[in-house]
C-alpha cells in the first residue's frame, strides 16, 4: 500500500522559513518523479516545484522561484520543499504527489499558514 505522508507544517510570519517534507513508504521511490502541489481556500489545487527521479532537475511555478527549494532523498524516500521569505498568499495545504507513467499518488496534505 503506498502512503505519503507529509509533515512540517504550521503557522509562520511573513519573511520567515518554513521545511515541509513527505515521506513515501510503498513504493519504489527513486522511480518516481516527485511534485509538491498547494491549495489555498476557494482556489483550485495548484502546481508548486517538480523534481526528477534522481534530483538533477527542478522546475517551479513563478511565483515561488527563488524563494522555494524542491530536493529528494531518495535513500530516506523523502522529497523537501524549504520555503523562504514566506508570504500570506503562500498560506495554502500543500501535498506531494509521486508520478510514475500513468501512476499518481498523493499525500493528505500539511498546513502552512502566513500570518503575522
């Protein structure tokens, strides 16, 4: 069965950093591209950062480059997004998404919310 579940979630204030991370068990995990994706109330889920199996390429949305970071660890099966100079319309859930051809996976979600 495969599972993932991500962490790291929480409350930060506008400028801060934050590290999500999701963790995927039942699955092999170096063979699948890894993705986080958000969803902020009343707006449809959203791509955020993409990363290859092996982590030597990366792609982001415009609005988070160059403040969020995607990287894997594929021998702790985890992919990361470290979020910098956070802002309130970063406040969403963010879940990761494992892709392998026509297989698509999602975590349940972990709360970020920008607020002084």
């Amino acid at each position: 069965q495969v599972q993932l579940v991500e962490s790291g979630g929480g409350l930060v204030q506008p400028g801060g950093s934050l590290r999500v991370s999701c963790q995927a068990s039942g699955l092999i995990f170096g063979r699948y591209v890894m993705s986080w994706y958000r969803q902020a109330p009343g707006k449809e889920r959203e791509f955020v950062a993409v990363i290859t199996t092996a982590g030597d390429s990366t792609t982001y949305t415009a609005s988070v480059k160059g403040r969020f970071t995607i990287s894997r660890d594929n021998a702790k099966n985890t992919v990361y997004l470290q979020m910098n100079s956070l802002k309130p319309e970063d406040t969403a859930v963010y879940y990761c998404n494992a892709r392998l051809a026509t297989l698509r996976y999602w975590g349940q979600g972990t709360q970020v919310t920008v607020s002084s």
